[in-house]
C-alpha cells in the first residue's frame, strides 16, 4: 500500500500552506517593486537654509557718520539723432519697399520695415541708399534722417 503525505480528510493544511506561500511571494514582489522604484533619497528631508539678514544700507551709511544723500544731476536729454543709429539698409528696387537696422539708445539693432513704428510718434517712412528717413506718420514729412557710416577706403598698395 502506497501512502501519500496528502490526507485527502483534512484539505484546510494544505490551502493555508498555499496562502501563506503566495502572500510571502506578493509581499516579496510589493518589497521589491517599491524599492526599484523608489527615488534615491526620496525620503529624507530637505534641510532649509535660513533667509539671509539684508542689512539696511542707509541706516548703516548714518551709523559711519555718512551725511544725508545728495541728489545726482539729471542726465541731460539726448537729442533724436544721438538716439537712433542706423546700422544697416535693404532697399529694394520698387518705391516704398524695404527695410532698416536701427539701434535705439545703444541697444542691439532690430530690424523694422517702411512703415513701422520704431516708438511712439515715430515711424520708419522710406529707405534708401545708406540713409534711412522718419517722421510722426507714414505719410508725413521727415523729421530726422540717418545715414549710415562711411566704410573706410581701402588701403593702397
């Protein structure tokens, strides 16, 4: 007679072993599953650094024995002209037609088309060889012209 371990009148033993074998085997794959996942230092926290104390400059200027501020002198006005500086042209071959590189107040040159408006009140009118004109309106009459630089002559050999 052949004997097995299985006792087929008590199948509880078995269904509870085969429980607790998957539950470790779920709890194992949880584990392992959060720990690959996880960010790398996720849970620490972040320390905070204290706002640094701004000291008060005026305050401190009194405590030298530094005496009340004297008020700067106004910058005197720039004319139109010093403001504007044409730096490069496209005229093109029909009338009223182009495009002009102009500087305004030192500032990187910006590309602007016969008709546009470099700033209020005033408008690119026309461009032409080396120069460009602007005025209050499109249609109105010039107010200032720029030119653009003489190149420097080539040197004789």
């Amino acid at each position: 007679m052949v004997t097995t371990s299985l006792n087929p009148s008590r199948p509880w033993g078995v269904r509870l072993g085969t429980l607790a074998l998957w539950a470790l085997a779920g709890a194992s794959l949880v584990y392992w599953g959060l720990r690959l996942t996880a960010q790398p230092g996720a849970g620490a926290p972040a320390a905070t650094a204290a706002a640094p104390v701004v000291p008060d400059a005026q305050a401190l200027a009194r405590l030298l024995g530094a005496g009340p501020a004297v008020p700067a002198a106004a910058a005197p006005a720039l004319s139109p002209a010093s403001r504007f500086a044409l730096v490069g042209v496209l005229a093109g071959r029909q009338s009223g037609g182009g495009a002009a590189l102009i500087a305004v107040d030192g500032k990187p040159a910006k590309p602007y088309r016969v008709g546009a408006s470099i700033e209020p009140g005033l408008v690119l009118q026309a461009v032409g060889p080396r120069e460009a004109r602007l005025g209050a309106s499109a249609g109105g009459a010039s107010t200032l012209t720029l030119a653009m630089p003489v190149p420097n002559a080539p040197a004789a050999k």
